[in-house]
C-alpha cells in the first residue's frame, strides 16, 4: 500500500479496494515494515549501571533520537544473556542496525549478526572486524605509565581487569601491552609479582592492593586500568595507614565524574563523545555516504592529587 | 488476517486471498500492530550516564525483556527534552506502557500521557497519581539525621539538591522535610546558613561545603541528599586539611558502588530492586491482575568511615 515497485496495478487495486472495506489505516510503522526499513536500533550494553556504558548510550539514543530513529536497549549482563541475545535478535529482523556498546563480539556471535543482515557498529571497544568508534587503548595506557615514569617510578604494579564473561581470543590487551611496552622502553624489567589481574570491580582491586601492600618490596606506584578500580586501591592504602600520593601513587583510566570528587589522577576518555559519533558514524552507514569506518578519538592525562614523585625520590 | 473478530467471513476469504498473491507473510510484529498490543514498552530516563537511574534501567530491562517485552529508551535530560518527548510520543501509538523512571512528571505532561491510553508506571521517584515502585525519601533522610544526631552531633548542615529542569510543584521534599523534622524532633532550632540548596552536582556540593567552612562556626556534621555530593563535599573538607570524620561528619543518601570504595557511610536504596519490582508491577496491570499499586522498598543505614561523634564531645 505504499504504492511500490513490482506490484501490479491491478493487484494493487484491488488490495486497495478490500483494505478500505476492512477500515485499514496505513500507520507509519506498518509501512516502514513493509519496506524493511523499521527505523529502530538495538543497544547491546554489557553493564548499564556502569558509568561509562550509561554516557555512551546517552550520546548515542541523543543522535539517534533527534535523526528520528527508536532506540531499543538491549542488557546483557553475562555469557547467558549474550547468547540468549544472539539466539534470538536473528528470529525477527526488528531493527535496522545494532551498536554493540564496549564489549568484544565472539566469532560465532559475529556469524549469527551477519547472517541477520544489519548494520552492526562498534561503540567504546576495539572490534576491529565492525565500524568503530573507540579509544587508543595502548595510548591510554602509555599516557599513565609515562606520566609514572616521570615522577621517577621504578617499581610500578599493574592491576589488570578482564570481563570474565568476555571472549578472551576477541578482548582487546592494549592496556596490557602500554605496561609491558613502557616498562621495556624505561630500560626496566617486569616483576611479575606486581602484575594483578582482576575481575572489573573496586571491591577485587582493594584485595589485590593488599597482594601487592603484603609484598616484601611493595610496588611506589599502581597503574590501574579504570578508575574505579584506582578507587578500590586507594581505599586499602588509606586503610594501612598510609597516604596518597605521599607514599604511593595511584593512576586509573576513565576520568569518572567521581575521579574529580576524589582527586584522581587519571587518563580522560570521552565517554559521551563516543556514543555522539557512533551514532553519527551509523546514520551515515545507513544512508550509505562515505565515512571513515573506524575512528580513534583522543585520550589524555588529568593530574589531580594521587600522583606525586616516589618518597625515596 | 490473525482471525480476530468482526470481520465478515466472505470478507476475511477475499483478504487472504489477495495476501497470498502478493506473498504476504504475517509477522509476529505486524500481527501485534493490529492487536493493539505493540509489545513494547518505553523507559524515560532524564539521566541514563548517573549510576541511580542505570541501575533502575538495568533491572527494568531484565524484568521486561525475560517476558518478551522490547524495551525502548528516551533520554530525556533537560526540560526541552521532556517536552520533546511528550509532545512527540502521543502522536503514534509505539508502546503499551510508559515507565517514568525518577523525575516528577509535571501535571501538562500528566495530561498528554494520559490522551495516549497507554499504562503509566513511576520507578525510583514518588509521583503519587501513577502505580510506582520507590523510597520513602523522607525516612531515608531521618535515618540518616537520626544517625548523626546519636552520634550527638547538634551542628549540622544539609546540602540539599533539587532538579532545575523538574516541575517545583512535583518534586518530592521529603530528604528536606526529614531535615526540619528530625532538628525539631531533637528541640534543635534550624539555622538557615547551614542550609544549602544547589543542583545535583558533586562539584556544586563542593562548592556548598567551602560556604559552610567559611561561617563562624561551621557544622560539626554534613547531611547531603546523595551519596556523589557527599563525595563533593569530603572533596572540599580534605583540602582544607581536615579529616573525614576525626574533624566533620559527613553522611549520604545512595550506597553508590563507589560509596564502598570511598568508605561513605550513607543510607542504602536498592536501586536495581526498584527497577525489577516496577517491571513486575507493569507486567501485573497490562494483564490485569489484582496488585498493590504503590510499592515502598526499604532503606537502611550503611556505616563506614565518614560518620563519627563530634570532636568537642
């Protein structure tokens, strides 16, 4: 009824002609159906009460809302809920695009995406195999380290986060890698007593602290790989007695809204920024212009009062 | 063509017969559309990047989607946004249910939800004239108060937080009201310059406690309406060089994640409980069955490292 290709007069008419015995209202959704074209996008979030998930979608339903499309949020929390999202998203083709927000898509999730034939963007997280829109995440990192090194840090431990509900082969390792590359470029070798590798959560990053506080040679300064788990660090450190940064360093990455209640040192990332341009990236997929398909944007470090020189100097 | 009444067999044979020549398919969605029933429901959410309302989001989505429920997101962050979406919604009928997640909805948008016909539901936020799921806020603020005043504190000050883009007329006052109840239940006078009323912004709550370290006689103890201006405001007290609580008291409203990690003692809400518990309200009046329409969840006293009895006895 919306008077397409490939249907012949007659036909038309007559369907025309029933439809309005039936009272038929052509409403704008059951069109766009009709043409495959349902003007909706799917949100695949991870963590949505996490901070830097909740400003991605927050940048991206603005962009998507004002180019008048519905945004359609889906949570998977662990492996099952991921699953059960792949399962069943291909049974009815209800969208016309997916962003998957700031986790790596497994190869057999992959398949099942393609074979659905939408759009699939990436929001916040190296999936090099969709259009992106992401951080540098070995920049980020060297930016912390660096910034450790040249305090004069020599002893510097890494708390390490992994999403154990992530595929391990499709999980980007770049902050991993700045600590190795950065340690290697200082001339210094790593100790791997000083290396902790958590789940995501404050709460393991403050018993870990205590891992590396229990050392016979604690570490002078702690690069951690998002700012919540710096939090949970400084929180056993302030336990102990001691304090920060006079008698140790800690740097996240994130630049949280709280790292500035708390005087975090931190690697900034723009949070909402990258939901904006995903967004925009997606819309100009859609409507097949020419873009960049995957974009880099910047990091940088915010110097507060959790860093400071080594006490031994 | 999904066999409903009133259509007139002749009718309904001549219509199948045509949909089959143009190949028509029924599709799950389609089918709803003419029901009435879309299957959908949208979350409207002024703040979907601060931890309180993605938590209530995440719990809504899980409740919502298990019962096969799509669930559409509008990020509303301003006044001009709400309008937006009040305006725009009536105009097409895309979902079955509203769920108004903590703002106080104003009574012109009250008006337009209403025209739609579609269900309302409040989550997280007291808007009394919708079925809702939320906090007594008035007792959460006396548990709080009533907490520092054990610890016998007389001086204290409330940093109080107000929405600028929410309805006056709506908004609930009792984290206010608990203030002026709990002084006067404790034959305590209330002096207005201990009183401040900013946005809900931990910067702005740092700002508030540098005011109130510049009276006379500062409070020996801080009430903050959430936990994130409670951070503000320890902000502020550590770079004075005082300490948190040896030197002044400071309580939040939240248990915010990062209240763990901060060692914030504050009054607990369960965030995504609210969320849950909406969902499953929402899901017992679109079927129709009998449920107690307002829903209080409890609120309890965590305590940490933030509250402790004032130094001058």
């Amino acid at each position: 009824m919306s008077n397409a290709y490939g249907v012949a007069p007659s036909t038309r008419a007559r369907v025309l002609r029933i439809a309005e015995e039936l009272d038929y209202v052509v409403s704008p959704e059951a069109s766009r159906l009709a043409r495959g074209a349902v003007g909706r996008v799917a949100l695949v979030v991870p963590h949505v009460d996490r901070w830097f998930f909740g400003a991605v979608v927050s940048g991206l339903e603005a962009e998507l809302s004002d180019a008048g499309m519905d945004v359609l949020l889906y949570h998977v929390g662990d492996a099952d809920d991921r699953r059960d999202f792949f399962h069943r998203l291909p049974a009815r083709r209800k969208v016309d695009a997916v962003v998957v927000v700031a986790f790596a898509v497994a190869e057999t999730e992959q398949r099942r995406l393609e074979r659905m034939g939408v759009l699939i963007v990436a929001a916040g997280g190296q999936n090099a195999v969709y259009p992106s829109v992401h951080i540098d995440d070995r920049e980020a990192g060297r930016q912390a380290l660096d910034h450790l090194l040249f305090l004069g840090h020599r002893r510097i431990a890494m708390i390490s986060a992994v999403d154990p509900d992530e595929d391990a082969a499709a999980r980007s390792t770049g902050r991993d890698d700045a600590y190795h590359d950065a340690l290697r470029d200082a001339g210094l070798s790593v100790d791997d007593s000083l290396v902790r590798t958590i789940d995501w959560s404050g709460v393991a990053a403050a018993d870990a602290m205590a891992t590396l506080l229990s050392l016979h040679r604690p570490p002078t300064a702690v690069y951690c790989h998002c700012d919540e788990l710096a939090l949970g660090a400084i929180r056993t450190i302030r336990r102990a007695g001691l304090r920060v940064p006079e008698d140790l360093s800690v740097i996240g990455i994130d630049d949280h809204p709280l790292a500035e209640l708390t005087d975090l040192t931190t690697i900034a990332q723009p949070a909402r920024e990258q939901g904006v341009r995903t967004a925009h990236l997606l819309l100009a997929l859609l409507r097949q212009q020419p873009v960049e398909r995957h974009v880099v944007v910047p990091t940088r470090l915010v110097i507060r009062r959790s860093t400071a020189p080594p006490r031994s100097g």
